[in-house]
C-alpha cells in the first residue's frame, strides 16, 4: 500500500518533465509540438536528438527514469492491493 503513494510523487515528476519537453517542442514549430504530442514515440526521439536545454540531462534522466520508477511502483502497488482484497476474511471467534 505505501508504494501508490510514490507512484504518484514519480507520475508528478515525469508530468513536470514532459512539460518542459513539451514546451520546447511548442516554441521550435507548432508541427514539432504536435507530433510530440500527438505521434506515439516521437518524444524520445525529439528528446535525444532536438531537445537544447541547459539541464538536458537531468530532465531526461528525470523523465525516463521516473516514467520507469511510476510504472514499477504502479505495479507493485496494484497488486498488494489486490491481494488485500482478495484475502478471506479471518473465521469469526466463538
């Protein structure tokens, strides 16, 4: 249970990492912004290749490494939670 609530500190770290990726994308062209946004996988090829930014490595690093840290977490999360639920109740005392 305590593992949701990290998966959502990573989800809030990638989501601020993707703004400034997006926002990048949006200042070079419009056409770049939206096949960023809209062109599944072409946000780690704008990143590694067009991405200019001071911090670049830190806010890829932060990026990939997060999205992998939430999908983990995620998981993990999901099926503690899930064997709670599924766990019989314990047999009443007489």
């Amino acid at each position: 249970m305590p593992l949701l609530p990290l998966a959502a500190l990573f989800g809030v770290i990638t989501f601020v990492c993707a703004l400034f990726l997006l926002v990048h994308a949006f200042r070079r062209s419009l056409g770049t912004g939206m096949m960023v946004l809209l062109v599944p996988f072409y946000l780690p090829v704008y990143a590694f290749s067009q991405f200019e930014h001071s911090r670049k490595n830190l806010i890829l690093a932060g990026f990939f490494g997060s999205t992998l840290l939430t999908a983990v977490f995620l998981g993990l999360g999901a099926h503690a939670l899930e064997q709670v639920m599924v766990r019989p109740p314990p047999p009443a005392p007489f």
